[in-house]
C-alpha cells in the first residue's frame, strides 16, 4: 500500500513498486504533483510563474531517457496559474539510493519495493549526463522513437569525459561536455520546435553561416499529439572574451574618460542626422578622435556580420519555415494588434508609476502620455502596401548581450526570441531591421548604463553626459547602416529603399523602446529614461 499523503519533502514516501515502475503508480503522481513539485518547482531560477498565482500541475506528458538498464525519467508538466494561462516545463527526475549525493537537489525522499532513497533533478547527476551524451552522439540518421535523439551527420563526437554547469542561467539548463561543447536544455518548453534549435539547425547546418555556435545535435521528444517538442540542443562551445554588451561598456567608458583627459567640448563635435548613413573614412576627424579607431572598426564588423546573418536567413527558398516573404494585410493585422494591446499596457503602467520617476525622467514620462494619440497614430498608420523589401525569419532578440567576442570578431547566439513573445509570434517572418532596431536600443542602452555607473568618475553633469551620448548614439549608427545596407545590397537582400529603410527603422525602434518601458517601470525606474528618451527621440525625428 502507498503512502497518498505526504506533506513536505522532508516525509518519506512508500511505495511497494521499483524504480521504472514507479511513474504509472496513481498515487505517486498525485502526491508528487500536487504536495512536492509545487513547493520545488517555485524555488527554481528557471521557473516563469513567479509573479503569478500557481493554482495545479499537472503531468502533461513523460518518457524514458534510458540506455540499457540505466533509466531516468522525463517529465512534461503543465503549470496552470490562477490567471487562467499554463506553462510547460521540462524536468527530468532520477532515483539515488546514497544518503551522501545530492543533499541540495533532493526533491522527495522515497521508499521503493527495493530500496530506499531520493528523487532528484536527474541534471545533477553525472551518470544521466553522460547517457544523454552519448545516446546524441551515437544518435541513428533518422530516429523514429518518441525520444529522438539528432546529431549533425558532418560530426563524429569524441568520448565522453567530463560535464559540468555553465552556471546560473535564468530560463535554461546548459552543460558543459568535454570542456567543448555545449548542450542547453530548455526548462520552458513549448509544443512546437524551439526557434533556437531551428535557427541554429538552419545557419549552421544549412547554411555553413560561421559566425554562430555549430549545431552538433539535439533532443526532441514526440508527444501524444504528434507534436514535436524541442527539449535540448547541443552544439560547439565557442572560446571568447565574454559578450559584446561588457565589451561595449568598457569601450563606452573610456570614451567618457577622453572628453575629460582631450578637454572636448560638445558644441567642438560636429552633429549628423539620425539615420545618415556615413563610412568611417568620411566621418569627421574630431569624432574619430574622439571615439577612437578601434571601436568605429568593431561596430563596422558587427554590421557586416549582422547583414550575413540576415543574408543567410534570406536565402532560402525550399523550407517553407524560411522563405522570404512580402508585406501583406496579414502580417498588419498581426502587427498592430500586438502593439497596440502592449502601448496600452505601457501607458497604465506609466501613469500607474510616476510617482518612482523623477527630474528628466518625469518629464519625459509625462510628455510621453501627452502624446499618446500620437504614438498610438504612428502604431496603426503601418502602411504595408507602400513597402517593397522582404519579411525573413529574424533573430528575434538580438542585443549585444546575446554576441559573443571572439579574438577579432563575433559570434552571434540564443535564437529563442523575445521573452514575452509566443512561441508561434517569435516565427513570424518579420524585416530584418527589426534586429537592427534592437541591437540600436542596445547601443543606447550601453551609453546610458555607462553613464549611470561611472557618473561619479566625469566632471561633466548629467545632462551634458546625455548630450555626448545621444551624438555617439548617431555615430554608431550612421557607421553601422552604411555596412550593413552595402552588404545586404550586394547579396540582394531586399531591405527596400532608403525612405523605407528609415520609415522600418523609427517604427521598429519606437516599438522596442515600447516594450523596454514595461521592464523599466517594473524592475529598475531609474533606468526607465533610457526607453522613453528613445521614444521621444523617434517621435521628434
């Protein structure tokens, strides 16, 4: 007889079942749901429920991750929320029978038929590392099992060694094999493939773009339904010097440091209108001077290899998924319907939150709801039948911290696209400048975070800091968008004309800063000035 109550992970629960039996006993997955995984599953960095209400978990879905008669289980469960939404996760559970393993990771100590021990996250166990290791590295071509394990064709794996944690990652799961490659397991899973596995799959794989980690394999599981559902991707680790958003703070910081040590002057710098394209040899030489060589060179190549990344995701004309596609009155529909539903969630939160804002960030959330018609105008005014470029398959997310520096280049990765997005919105073919806008947002995000971290180190005030970094601003992408449109024209990317380009440009990056604001007012208000400046930026343009 099995123990059907149990209230906290610290009572022992009975069943007179063994191990790979023990998923089909009613009882256990009744009180595992409903009086252990719960209490776990709130205090896990990787779970997205934490600003809502947890109402039941269900078991949506499990499969065996086995290799002879070593066997782990794989769950799928359905997190349903008092707010009437679910998620899905994916957590994978082990049985040890050691009183000395795993004491942080134990999730229910339990008595089976045979023996007594714990059930654990099987991730912290070496020995399911290592099957999952290897079942992918001697993956079959083609897998037609409920589990199927993929490994890229032009790769033969090495043995296994070693595996350890990347570290603490906030959604995700990644390990570390061999001190070589990388595989991420997807905490938040969705029913369809993960665009991260697709996009990685299709650069790498398809395409040979060298500038992304190379997909080396992956873990998808079929469900009940036929879906597909993507639950890890393992591809090469790629040596490098952290990602290009310390690198562009550190690089933003001693361009603070000059106008102090050069004695520059603001009204000494020349202005140049946003968007005016400009190659670095025709830039004044006072800003040259002043920004230095190095990292005019290092934006120029982040331009070329975003304009590859995109060149190569528009140019394919067999897999549906990726075709480049027109502007239509679909994909508006689509458009304004999510823009408009999120300005207005923006615009209560602002008013719910002036009161945390002060200074110039007050007057720029208050100039911001006085011209909410307005925004709102510019959001439903898309246009599509004036637009001649192309919608691709787009990176989604793409800020400098998801750009890995290498020696003397990057390394663009984390296909997943934007957090707050559905897993059928991050699909949707979409301009290309769309990820220019958010690498834009970046950059000004940079010059800003530069300025309230090492405020204290220049003698300038604030508003003269803001002054230099809004000119800097226009530089960066004056010198990006001349490379990146010369680079997309010569592939005949179609990115439309300049006026378009433009007009995609201020809609793309009115629509980021929009959803930055929600984070800012949210998380950090002292930052919120930083999404509004650069609404106020395009609606003054």
């Amino acid at each position: 007889m099995e123990n059907a109550k149990i209230k906290s992970t610290k009572t022992t629960f009975s069943s007179n079942k063994k191990w790979e039996e023990l998923i089909e006993s009613k009882d256990f997955i009744d009180v595992f749901l409903s009086e252990v995984l719960e209490e776990y599953i709130q205090k896990q960095r990787w779970y997205g429920g934490k600003s809502s209400q947890l109402k039941y978990i269900e078991l949506s879905e499990y499969f065996r991750i086995q290799q002879g008669d070593e066997v782990y289980f794989g769950l799928i469960l359905e997190v349903n929320f008092t707010e009437a939404f679910y998620h899905h996760y994916f957590l994978p559970i082990s049985f040890v029978s050691d009183e000395n393993f795993a004491k942080e990771n134990r999730i229910l100590p339990i008595k089976l038929k045979d023996q007594e021990g714990y059930i654990i996250d099987a991730m912290y166990l070496e020995s399911f590392r290592k099957v999952v290791y290897e079942r992918i590295s001697n993956a079959l071509p083609v897998d037609k099992t409920p589990v199927q394990y993929h490994k890229s064709e032009t790769f033969n794996f090495p043995k296994y060694k070693s595996s350890n944690f990347l570290g603490a990652e906030q959604s995700n799961t990644s390990i570390i094999y061999n001190d070589t490659f990388i595989l991420k397991f997807f905490r938040r899973i969705y029913a369809d493939k993960n665009p991260d596995y697709e996009m990685s799959h299709f650069l790498s794989h398809n395409k040979e773009f060298k500038h992304t980690p190379k997909y080396l394999g992956s873990i998808n599981i079929v469900d009940s339904e036929n879906t597909n559902i993507t639950i890890g991707l393992m591809q090469e680790l790629v040596p490098n010097k952290g990602d290009a958003w310390e690198y562009f703070l550190k690089e933003i910081h001693k361009i603070y440091l000059s106008i102090d040590n050069k004695q520059i002057e603001l009204k000494n710098l020349p202005d140049i209108e946003l968007f005016k394209r400009c190659s670095i040899v025709n830039l004044p030489p006072q800003i040259v001077d002043w920004v230095g060589l190095n990292l005019l060179t290092k934006v120029q190549l982040l331009a070329q290899r975003t304009a590859e990344m995109h060149i190569a995701l528009g140019s394919e004309f067999a897999d549906t998924s990726f075709t480049p596609t027109r502007f239509n009155g679909d994909y508006t529909v689509w458009l304004k319907n999510r823009l408009t539903y999120q300005f207005q969630n923006r615009l209560n939160l602002t008013e719910n939150n002036l009161h945390k804002l002060d200074e110039y960030s007050l007057k720029l959330a208050k100039e911001f709801l006085e011209n909410k018609n307005l925004i709102r105008k510019r959001l439903v005014n898309f246009d599509w039948t004036k637009l001649k470029g192309e919608r691709i398959r787009i990176h989604g997310d793409y800020h400098l911290g998801q750009i890995l520096v290498e020696d003397d280049d990057f390394c663009i990765l984390d296909f997943e696209g934007e957090p707050e997005s559905t897993i059928r919105d991050r699909k949707v073919k979409q301009p290309p400048l769309k990820d220019v806008a958010g690498l834009f947002r970046s950059f000004h995000y940079a010059i800003y975070s530069t300025i309230f971290n090492h405020q204290e180190e220049y003698s300038k005030d604030k508003e003269e800091l803001f002054e230099f970094g809004e000119l800097l601003y226009k530089y960066f992408i004056s010198v990006f968008l001349e490379t990146y449109r010369a680079v997309t024209q010569e592939a005949n990317l179609s990115i439309g004309y300049t006026n378009e380009r433009v007009y995609l440009l201020k809609y793309c990056l009115l629509e980021k800063a929009i959803y930055e604001l929600g984070y800012e007012l949210n998380s950090r208000p002292k930052w919120t000035i930083i999404p509004l400046k650069g609404i106020a930026n395009i609606m003054n343009s």
